[in-house]
C-alpha cells in the first residue's frame, strides 16, 4: 500500500473531521474534492473527474463510491476498506448509487454536509445529486469543513512541504543557465519540470506559467513558445511539487538591459512583499495582508496595474489548480495562525508599457517571523 503518512496521522485528521463534524451537527459528509480523500486517507487519483463521494459518518466510518476504473487506485493507496462501485452505463445516474448507499447507511432525514464548492462535482453531477438528495435528508453546504482543517500543517505534512521547497529552488537552478537571447522557451520549461522529476516529485496541479515578451504580462499558461530576444523579459511561475505538496515561486527575470520601469515596478514589489512578511504572522487576517500590498502599490500609483489579489494558502491540491480556498484578498477576515503555508505573489502588469514584473514567494508561518521555504534571493534577476 503506497501511503505518504503513517497510519496515525490519517487517524488525527479523522478525529479533527468528526469534531468538526460535531460542531456542526452533522450526521455524515459527502467528500467530493479529491484533495479532501488524498488528505484523510491517502486516495491519490485523477478519477474525481468523473462522480465520486467518499461518505464519512460522524463516528468516523467511510465509504467510497466510485468507478470500477479507480477500485484498484483506492486500494493501493488509501486505507479505505469500503468501497462501492456504481456502472458505467447509458443514462447512468451514479447519485441514485449513492442514495441508495446513503440509505443502506441509515441516513435516511439526517443532517448531511456537502462539498459542493469543488471540480469533483461538476454542476451536471450537482443537479443529479440534489434531485435525488434534497428530499431524502437535509443537506448543508460544508464546502470548506475540510478545507479550513488542511490549512493548518501537521508536522509530518511541513516534512514534505519542505521537500517540495527544495524541489522548486532546483526548478530554478535548472532554468537560470539556459535564459539568454535566442534561448527557446521549450527547452526553459523541459527544465524546470525536469528538476522537479528527477528529484522526486511530481506533475503539479497547474501547469507551470511561461511567457515573454507580450506574453510576459499573462497570469496563465497557455500553448505557444518563442525564443527569447536580446532585449526581453521572462515571467516564470512553477512550484515543486511532491506527494502533491506545493511551494510556489514567481519571478520576472530580465533579458539584457532593463528599462527604467522594469526597475520601477521591481522596486514596488519587493516594498509590497517587505510590507506583507512584516505582517505575515498571528495577529493579522488574510485581508489585512492584502491591504499591506495594496496600500504599497496604490502609493506608486499602480492601481490599475496591480490585481485584486496577492497570494494564498498552499498545500495538497489537484487538478486543476494548486490554489486552496483561503486567498490574500480586500475583507478576507481569516486569521494567519503558525504552521501554514502561503504564497504571496506581487504581480505587475503595465499594458501601456508592455512591462511586467512578478515576485512570489511561499513561506511556513510560525508565532513569529515567517520563514520563507526557498533559500533563493529576492534580487531582480538580469539574465546576460
């Protein structure tokens, strides 16, 4: 059985959940983010893009209903014993499998929770559960029960969080060498992600962001490559990933001479990332770590240039994004409380100058200073 925890860890992160569980005065929970398995108890697939539930009762009894395609994958990497298989089939309805499980679970009229806000239920698969639901118990939303309990990182989890850390510096490592002019963007990715591979890790829950000259100013991945020119710019954002642990990292490097608003908005973002590490510790909420950004970026007079969010909580994630719920965003009142990991990302993007400039981050809070996980410097990086 291929687990990346020992049997008493996945045994705490049960106790959590029921407690939580009884706060809520649940009877059962309907887990359908697949990170919300991986994390209680082990289940590591992509299957969750098809109708899966794994159903927890308040005394701490699961059931997972999936396809035949994943049995074996529950098998081998999870400690789930009950597994229930629903058929493929024309004008298959698998949540009618999971009433009737439901009821063979004796949860008939009782109080159940939901994790609706995830992409392991699609809105097709919504309507099919709550058509059959909705009339058999009382169903709760309780997207983010679970997803509040991941937040916080057990030690055995910082263990591999730090493996992950390593993994991204080698990402970088790996990619400085080879961005100079006429370098191919191919090549710079191949390396990146080969680092991650060849020490262990794995695919991240996103891909890896790429892009220069006007594509320098996109947030996200999208197909394409170039070669790079002599005077250009590079935005990188990657993560080491392992046993589908994330640290992130973001930078902009740039090719031969930067501009004078290169160095402008560098100089704005390593300010606004000063200001949030000064912050980023118990005492303050999410938001208040937004307002530290945007208070710096405001004075500069990149409003319009900067966006309405600096970063967010990492962990365990699957496709398709390596984002948890928990954002640096206007009003967010969640507290920082030691022993999350959080990347915080400044991201400036100046379309009237066709200049961009990133600078991100993850860092493990603690009662104090937060430790940043990668050892690399924050200098602007000029690439020859």
């Amino acid at each position: 059985m291929a687990l990346h925890f020992e049997r008493e860890e996945y045994a705490a992160r049960l106790e959590k959940l029921k407690a939580s569980m009884r706060a809520e005065k649940l009877d059962a929970m309907l887990l359908f983010a697949q990170e919300s398995m991986y994390w209680l108890t082990g289940y590591d697939t992509f299957g969750f893009c098809f109708f899966q539930c794994l159903v927890v009762k308040a005394d701490g009894s699961m059931t997972l209903l999936t396809r035949s395609a994943d049995l074996r994958q529950a098998r081998q990497t999870s400690i789930i014993e009950n597994i229930v298989v629903w058929t493929d089939r024309t004008n298959a309805d698998p949540a009618l499998d999971l009433k009737n499980l439901l009821s063979d679970l004796d949860l008939l009229g009782e109080r159940i929770g939901v994790e609706y806000d995830t992409h392991g239920l699609t809105g097709a698969n919504c309507r099919k559960l709550d058509n059959q639901l909705q009339s058999f118990a009382e169903l709760v939303d309780e997207s983010y029960l679970v997803s509040r309990l991941r937040l916080i990182k057990s030690p055995a989890e910082i263990v591999h969080v730090r493996r992950a850390a390593s993994l991204a510096d080698a990402a970088l490592d790996a990619a400085l060498p080879l961005i100079k002019p006429g370098a191919d963007e191919a090549d710079i990715l191949a390396a990146m992600q080969g680092a991650v591979f060849s020490g262990g890790g794995d695919y991240p829950a996103n891909e890896f962001i790429i892009g220069s000259g006007e594509d320098a100013l996109l947030c996200r991945y999208k197909a394409g490559r170039r070669q790079l020119a002599t005077d250009d710019q590079l935005t990188l954002e990657w993560a080491g990933t392992f046993a589908h642990y994330h640290v992130a990292m973001m930078r902009t490097v740039i090719i031969g001479e930067p501009t004078l608003r290169h160095i402008e908005l560098y100089e704005a973002c390593r300010e606004a990332l000063d200001a949030i590490t000064a912050i980023l510790r118990p005492g303050h909420t999410f938001g208040q770590v937004f307002d530290a950004h945007a208070e710096v970026m405001d004075a500069r007079g990149l409003t319009r240039h900067r966006l309405n969010a600096c970063g967010y909580s990492l962990g365990a994630r699957f496709t398709p994004s390596w984002m948890e719920h928990q954002m640096f965003h206007a009003g967010n009142p969640r507290e920082i409380e030691p022993d999350m990991t959080l990347f915080v990302h400044m991201i400036i993007m100046d379309s009237e100058a066709g200049t961009a400039m990133t600078l991100g981050q993850t860092y493990l809070t603690t009662a104090d200073a937060p430790e940043s996980l990668s050892a690399k410097s924050l200098d602007l990086i000029i690439a020859p």
